[in-house]
C-alpha cells in the first residue's frame, strides 16, 4: 500500500485530520508528524524564556527541551482527537528517532531516515500514527526535517507540507512549482528567510531521497 507524510504545524490539527482521512479512505496508508512551534513560544514566554532561533530552528537549552516535550505532547493529543480513534499518538523520543545532535543549537538533532518498529506497526494494523517531533538523547528535532526523514526512511510516495504557509514564495508571489537544484541554490544565496527555510531544505532532502514532495500548492520536482 503506497504511503503518504503529512506534515502539519501546530495550527492546522483539523485540516491535517481531515486530510488524513480522506487519504485513508482513498487507501494509502497516511503517517502524521506535526509541529507545535507558536504553543512553544507562547509558553517559553510565559516561563520568561526568551526564545532564539537560528535559520528558523530553535534553540533548545534542557530548560527549553522541557516546554517542547510538554508542548509538543499537548499538540499530539489534540491531532489525535481530530483525526479519531485510528489515531495513535507516537513520541519521536520512545519510538527511537535517530538524529545527529548539532551542538550549535544545543539539544537539537538533524533526523536521519528511518522506519521505527512502532510506526510500521501501527501501519500494519491500519492506524494512522501521530508523531512528535523528538529525538533519542532526548534531542528536539524540527519537524519538517523529521517529516522528510521518516518520508524517506519509510519509502513514502509523497510528502505534504500542510500550514498556513500557502507556498513557496519567489518575488512575493506563489510558484506552483521548483526544482531542487533551483531551490538550493536560492536557499545557499539567502533568498529565503524565516520557517520557509527549513521546510524546502526538508522537501529537497525528501525529493533527492525519491519521494514526492509539495508545500502547499507549490510542487517540489527534481
């Protein structure tokens, strides 16, 4: 049965849901792995802990880790809800993620791809499994990056990147499509800025690692 990733920000649980199921129903098997970035920056603020971020990824200090877990749990369990009882809510962290700590940005991991026993199960009993974006370390990982590694570890045939982010923006306006050496080069110039960031280096990666891959309406082709 052909697989499908969605990727969700933390915004977005019931359009993500709605999502899911109808690609279930239409009979692919469907992974969800979702963000939770504004509910972690509402909380580091109101902990008084100035939040940081490096070409649109977090800074994670132990102290941070802490309000990602919690955050990123809540979330789960939300998605969870929204989707219904096929759900099954997984933390990257127990299910065993591997991820390549970057000491730069303190407990944050560059997910490798990877097909964790868990998820396959779920799979294998037609669940829809429902992933938080953590590392074994624990480390927190950025979830389009999580995404993109599950998509090609698990031989996904597409990627969707669903948010409020209608697309790839080039001179303010949407491209329905861009090829990843295009990307790339764009991406190395500093054409992009902020959280688009990490979701097209997170596209290319699942584009050049054979899956299909698309942020909003924007396609992204090799």
């Amino acid at each position: 049965m052909a697989r499908v990733v969605l990727k969700l920000g933390g915004r977005v649980a019931e359009q993500a849901a709605s999502e899911a199921r109808v690609l279930r129903t239409a009979g692919y098997d469907v992974v969800v792995v979702h963000g939770a970035g504004p509910q972690i920056t509402a909380e580091m603020e109101r902990r008084g802990i100035e939040p940081s971020f490096v070409d649109g990824r977090r800074v994670t200090t132990p102290e941070v880790l802490e309000v990602v877990r919690e955050s990123l749990l809540a979330v789960n369990e939300a998605v969870c809800a929204a989707i219904g009882p096929e759900a099954i809510g997984l933390a990257g962290d127990t299910i065993g993620l591997p991820a390549e700590q970057v000491s730069e940005l303190g407990l944050v991991g560059n997910p490798v791809p990877s097909a964790p026993a868990e998820v396959l199960d779920a799979l294998a009993q037609g669940r829809i499994p429902v992933i938080a974006p953590l590392a074994e370390g624990p480390l927190n990982v950025n979830a389009d990056e999580a995404a993109a590694a599950l998509a090609v570890g698990l031989g996904a045939e597409r990627i969707r990147f669903v948010s409020d982010v209608p697309g790839v923006l080039v001179d303010d306006e949407v491209v329905p499509e861009i090829g990843v050496d295009v990307a790339g080069r764009m991406l190395a110039d500093g054409s992009f800025q902020g959280g688009i960031v990490p979701k097209l280096e997170a596209a290319v990666r699942a584009v050049r690692g054979g899956v299909h891959a698309s942020i909003g309406t924007t396609e992204v082709t090799a």
